[in-house]
C-alpha cells in the first residue's frame, strides 16, 4: 500500500471552485491508477473521477463532467482534482484512491457547498 494524504477542502458556495490535491508517499507503478471518490452524508461512496497512469481520465458521474478535471504528475507522485462551478450536490467527504494491491486509501477532505 502507499499512503496517500489529501487537501484542499473547505466550505464554499455554489458556483466557487476547489482544487483538491492528493499526495502519495512512493511512486506508482504504470499499472496502478488513481482516483477522487465522494462519499455524501449517508450516502456510498462513489467514483468521482479516475486518471490512469498514461493521463487517460474518466468521469462516471455525469454531475460532474465539464465541471471537475483530474490530473496527475507521476514525477511528483500527485494527483489533483480541480472543481469548478459547484453545485450542493458535491458536498461531502473527498477520499483519493490508487489501485494498489491492496487498494491505498487517504483520510478524505471534506467539501462542503452551501449558501
């Protein structure tokens, strides 16, 4: 596993914008990708955005597409996840994610959208 450490949450309002940051602690290997799950307030968790390592992004919550972007620099063992035009329904708790064997985990930022 590979410690991965989150920031870049806070309270905001609809229409403001975050970027989230995620730090790993070693580098990945090309195999494994990385990803932002939101879990809101009695709610699963569900997949936000995932990057594999070559830069290819997908976005499976429709909610959020052309609104959030991820990104990754593999030299610098980061992943970002750039939210623009915020709505209430992003509100929760941010976790980043790689598919290491196990699956590595961060301790979640919360985002919390409100007027």
């Amino acid at each position: 596993q590979v410690r991965l450490v989150e920031s870049g949450g806070g309270l905001v309002q609809p229409g403001d914008s975050l970027r989230l940051s995620c730090a790993a602690s070693t580098a990945l290997f090309p195999m494994d990708a990385m990803g932002w799950f939101r879990q809101a307030p009695g709610k699963e968790r569900e997949l936000v955005a995932a990057i594999a390592y070559n830069g290819y992004a997908n976005y499976p919550d429709p909610l959020v597409k052309g609104r959030f972007t991820i990104s990754r620099d593999n030299a610098k063992n980061m992943i970002w996840l750039q939210m623009n035009n915020l709505i209430f329904e992003d509100t929760g708790v941010y976790f980043c994610a790689a598919t290491t064997s196990p699956w590595s985990w961060g301790q979640g930022t919360q985002v919390t959208v409100a007027s």
